[in-house]
C-alpha cells in the first residue's frame, strides 16, 4: 500500500509537515504513522566540503522510504548519517540533530544504534564464512548462542532466501550468486531484529528477477520493520515506496507521498529529475 492509499483508506486525516518548511504538507491518517527518525537541521561536511546543508526530515515508522536524486548529491551520506556510520569516514563532521524515537543517536551506544538500524550496502559483501555464520554473526557478538538454528532459518526466511539455501547452510557464502548474496545481507542484517533498515542501492548489481523479489520483500518487511532506500532507479521508487524524498545538492527539495511526488511534484526541480531532464 502506498502513501496516497493509506491516505484514502482512513477517514481522519490531519496534515503532517514532511520535511522543509517551505515544503507542502500532506495528508495523514491521524495516530497511524508515527516518525521513527525526526532529522532536523543536518548539514555533514567532508574536510571542508559541506556535502549537506540542513536536511529537515521525519521518517515515519512500518513505510518504506526512498530516498532519490542525481549522483553525488547526498543520498548515501544522509542514510549513513541515520546509523552514524559517517564516523567511520575521518575527518567527517555531522551537525544538527537526529532523533531515533526520540531518543538523541548522538548520544547513543554506537553498537546499540547500528544494531537498531541495520544497513544494506550496494555491492553484497558477505564474510568470508558459512551462509549459516554469516546470518549467525551479529547473533553472536550480540551474546545469543541459544537457538541459533531457529534465528538463522527465520532471519533466511524473511529475506525470501531460506528455500534456495535450507540443503547448504554450511556453504561458503561465496558461493551464492550475486542476487543471493545481496539476499543474505538482508539475512544478516535482519537476525538481531533491527527497527530500522537502511537499503543503499541494493539492487543496483542484481538481475530484475531478483530485483523484483526484494521489492517484494520490502513490502512484507515494513510490518515489522521501517525501511529507507537509496535508488537511483525511478520505477522502483514508484514500485517500493510509500514516501519519497528527493534530494539535490545537498538540500531536500520535496518529500511527499510518493504517488503524489511522481504524479503530482510540487517543485519543478522534481519534475525535471523524474521525467529524465537530469541526473
Ligand atoms: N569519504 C568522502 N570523502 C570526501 N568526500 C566525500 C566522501 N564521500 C562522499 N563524498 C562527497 O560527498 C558528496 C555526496 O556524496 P554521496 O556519496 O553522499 O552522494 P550520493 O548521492 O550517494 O551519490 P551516488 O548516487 O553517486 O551514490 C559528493 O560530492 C561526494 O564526492
Ligand atoms: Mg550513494
């Protein structure tokens, strides 16, 4: 179900401010979505090169979010923000204030955070262990040595994978196709039971089949899991998401519902970059 219909599904509707303040509002089934991260003000400088400057932004809980725009723009800098895995980058400076549930990331146990909000990276890179240790890992930094059997099977079963891979568990990882393999991060990112998941261009190296089978499992993930994405692929968006923000020079341009951002833009900057005159 996208935004619009969630929207026409419900009776009460109240308007939300999505992001900026100069940025229309839309309307929202009141009390039936909840933002899980309140982002307020984010600007992250490289060195000396600011590369955000002063994102506004509420990403709602149980929606999948995408996160569009043209290369070099700020997407995965914005996602890696969200987990603080900007820090790993030296000399990166993040400022502003971002909230998980209230709570200030900032002030977080890193390791807390990042098990809270899992990510997904672009190109699949597993360990160079068993399909089995790989899902089992987090589980095991993590303290869990119980049941690790029932966790991996679940965790490989919401990532759509268990079938392919039930008879070889204790295969190395490499030895998954690509699609496979960008499957079994999701695994692994899932078994600690993230609240959120962080998608940086997952599908980019993978087929449309497999491509269509993450789409699918977006889908049944945000009941229990809220979802960003980072996509340079439009349809996809369109596909997968329920809310959309498009994202330009470091600035968010418009966040919207994404049926009303790809059939209805607010800005023109937005029109031009989904029907192709840039990017
Ligand atoms: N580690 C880094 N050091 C210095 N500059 C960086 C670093 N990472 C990103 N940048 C710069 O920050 C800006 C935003 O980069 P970012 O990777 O967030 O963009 P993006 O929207 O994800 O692009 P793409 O679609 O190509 O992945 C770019 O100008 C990029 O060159
Ligand atoms: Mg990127």
């Amino acid at each position: 179900m996208n935004g619009a219909s969630i929207v026409q599904k419900h009776q009460n509707l109240e308007p939300v401010h999505l992001g900026q303040k100069d940025i229309p509002l839309v309307e929202l089934p009141i009390g039936t979505i909840k933002p899980q991260f309140k982002i307020s003000n984010l600007k992250v400088s490289y060195g000396a090169k600011e590369v955000l400057h002063g994102v506004d932004l509420d990403v709602f809980a149980n929606v999948v979010t995408a996160l569009i725009g043209p290369s070099g723009c700020g997407k995965s800098t914005f996602l890696r923000s969200l987990n603080r895995m900007t820090e790993v980058v030296r000399g990166t400076q993040v400022e502003g204030e971002i909230l998980l549930d209230n709570e200030n990331v900032f002030r977080m146990d890193v390791v807390k955070l990042r098990r809270r909000v899992g990510m997904v990276f672009q190109r699949p890179n597993p360990f160079p262990k068993s399909i089995f240790d790989n899902v089992a890992y987090g589980l095991r930094i993590n303290g869990h040595h119980d049941s690790l059997s029932e966790a991996v099977e679940h965790s490989l079963r919401r990532a759509a994978l268990w079938d392919e891979v039930k008879g070889q568990l204790h295969k190395s990882a490499y030895a998954l196709s690509g699609g496979q393999q960008q499957r079994l991060c999701i695994a692994r990112a899932l078994a600690v039971n993230p609240e959120v998941l962080l998608l940086d261009e997952p599908c980019s190296a993978l087929d449309p089949i497999t491509t269509a089978k993450i789409e699918e499992l977006l889908f049944q993930l945000k009941s229990s899991c809220t979802i960003v994405i980072v996509t340079h692929n439009m349809q996809q968006a369109a596909r997968a998401s329920d809310f959309t923000a498009f994202l330009l020079d470091g600035q968010l341009v418009e966040y919207q519902s994404t049926r009303k951002l790809f059939t209805t833009p607010s800005d023109p900057r937005t029109e031009a970059y989904i029907t192709g005159r840039f990017g």
